[in-house]
C-alpha cells in the first residue's frame, strides 16, 4: 500500500543509467552494471512490501546487442553468474522467477541457468519477477504471431493471441516505470503496456532507492484511470 490505497498490481521497470552512473564517477560500465543488480534486489524487496505482486524488469533487450562486445559479454556473465548466486534469496524472500524474450538467443549457460532458477522457483508464492533478457517488444509479437500461425488458429482474437506471448500468466502492467531522464518505451512490453501508466524519474537506476519506488507509486495512485471510457 502507498498513502492507503493499493499498489499497481504489475509495474515494470526500464532499468536505465548504469553506464552514465558510472562515467560520472571514473568507473567502467561494468561496475555500474553491477551496482544496477545491487539495485535491483533493493527493489523487488520494496515492491514487495508496498503490496506490488508482479515486478518485470528490463534487464538485457534485443537492441543491447549493438554494444561492444566486451560489455554484452560482462552483462552474459553477470547475468548467469547472478541467476546461480541469488537462489537463496529468492528462497527466504518466496520469489518467484518467469522469463520474457527469446531464450533461443542467449548463450548457453544464461538458458540454462534461467530454466533452473525458475523451475527452482516455481512454486513459490512471493512476488513474480519477470526477467525481461533477451526481449524486445516487437520481437516478443513477431513470435507470438509466428506460434499462433503454427498452431493452425483459424481466428485471431486478443484472447487466442494473449497465450502465445511471453509469461502470458502475468496481466498487464499498470504502471511502467523508466529511470535515468529519457522519456520513452524503448521497445518495453509494447503489446501488454497499452493502458499502462507511464513514470518517468531523472535518477540514474543505481540511485533509486525504495523511496523512489513509494514515489512512483504514489504518483499512480493520483491518476484516474478510464481505459477510453469516461467517469
């Protein structure tokens, strides 16, 4: 809860400014990737705790394939090494791990370290969080298109669509969250964001902190949300 009235039931966030948190402080990308994860679990803690029960974080999308090939090898690295390290974090804390975007593309022992830690986790009753690697959100409905034309679907409707999106369990986000000062989606949840409401905070992501998210939450709790009708 935020001011006594209820969280977003799903908030995503883009998890932006690594990088420039850490040139503004003489360090390589890297440490502000790592300071990014640190972050992170402050975060799914705090979203917890205000009553949030599904957090999708932007972790590694389709474009971060254009960086130097030395940070998108850290950021691999990082990424399974972190899956492998955390397990008894998400076991004290009940959390529960989902996937979005193409495991196809990911090196091998991120694949296999993503299958292990949800299967890990798969039956606890935490908050979900759902790892957005790999994930892009025009690529996430080209598959999903791709699936249901295999299927031999004979009608296409949001309903018979929805099954054959990533982590299609989860609902809609009703709040997507963007941090470092850009004002835009960059390609995140495109499909299931169609109503969300949008936050946008100046602080690089290895700034934020749970007041940051209160904040965020707050401001969603001010809105009055239509969904094209009128009130």
């Amino acid at each position: 809860m935020a001011n006594g009235r209820a969280a977003p039931a799903h908030a995503g966030i883009i998890m932006d400014g690594n990088g420039r948190w850490a040139k503004a402080r003489g360090l390589p990308r890297t440490e502000g990737h790592r300071e990014g994860l640190r972050v992170a679990k402050r975060i799914i803690r705090a979203a917890e705790d205000l009553g949030i029960r599904y957090l999708s974080l932007y972790t590694f999308s389709t474009e971060n394939w254009k960086r130097a090939v030395e940070e998108v090898s850290f950021l691999m690295s990082l990424i399974s090494s972190h899956l492998k390290a955390e397990f008894d974090f998400y076991r004290e804390n009940r959390i529960r791990i989902v996937h979005s975007g193409d495991p196809e593309g990911l090196p091998a022992d991120v694949r296999d370290a993503l299958r292990s830690v949800m299967e890990d986790t798969s039956g606890f009753d935490g908050i979900t969080v759902n790892l957005a690697i790999n994930y892009g959100g025009r690529d996430e409905v080209l598959r999903a298109v791709r699936k249901l034309l295999a299927s031999g679907a004979r009608e296409i409707t949001e309903e018979s669509f929805r099954p054959f999106l990533d982590a299609p369990e989860l609902p809609d986000p009703d709040l997507i969250i963007r941090t470092g000062g850009d004002l835009r989606l960059s390609n995140f949840l495109l499909w299931k964001s169609a109503y969300a409401e949008l936050y946008f905070s100046d602080k690089l992501w290895p700034d934020w902190s749970a007041e940051d998210l209160a904040a965020a939450v707050d401001s969603f709790n001010r809105r009055e949300r239509r969904f094209g009708g009128t009130k």
